[in-house]
C-alpha cells in the first residue's frame, strides 16, 4: 500500500500545501478535528488510519521510542528539527518517501528528515 501521510498540528501549512500540488495523500490533524489530541492519541489517530505522521515535535520522538521499546505497533513517524531543515527540503524528501515506499516499511519506524 502506498504511504499516505498525517501531518502534526505544528507543521507549516507551506508543507501541506506543496505536497498536495504533488499529489501526495494527507490529512492534517486539524482537518481531521484531532488537534487536541495528546502526543499518544495523535500516534494512535495516525496508525488507525494507516498514516505514517509527520511531526517536529521532540515528544513524538520519545512516544515512538517508547513504543519501539514495548513492542507497540505504530503506523511509522517522520520527524524533522523545524531549525534544522526548509520547507522545501521538507516537501522533496516527504514527497520520495510517499512515492518510493510502501506503507508497510515504515511500520514501527522513525525516519529523520533530511534524508
């Protein structure tokens, strides 16, 4: 299955934007009425739907870790330091992750931005 993305309530919309022009599959916690949500629940929302999220929130980071840890299946997190990396490096390494994996090789993953 194609990977389809869920995008943290803290990504710019600029990233959103620029993957949908390049067809990419995304729902974003606030199209979705989860922005509410704890860090937990959030991965949770994500994995129900078989979404991959995409977060620059550190929390994330240690709730995948901890999951990892535990053996809790989650849908697979890609995390970026927002200092650290642009909005378009942002959008051309989220968009060759979407095109050129599978959903299922991001189960139980964490993969770091930029690639």
């Amino acid at each position: 299955m194609a990977v389809a993305l869920y995008m943290d309530v803290h990504i710019p919309k600029a990233i959103t934007i620029g993957l949908r022009l390049r067809d990419v599959n995304i729902i974003t916690a606030q199209e979705d009425k989860a922005d509410n949500l704890s860090d937990p629940e959030l991965l949770d929302r994500a994995t129900s739907l078989q979404r991959a999220l995409f977060t620059f929130d550190d929390d994330l980071l240690a709730e995948a870790d901890k999951r990892q840890q535990k053996g809790i299946v989650f849908a697979g997190v890609i995390y970026a330091h927002p200092l650290q990396v642009s909005i378009g490096t942002c959008v051309r390494d989220l968009e060759m992750i979407v095109k050129a994996g599978e959903s299922e090789e991001l189960i139980n993953q964490v993969i770091f931005l930029p690639l």
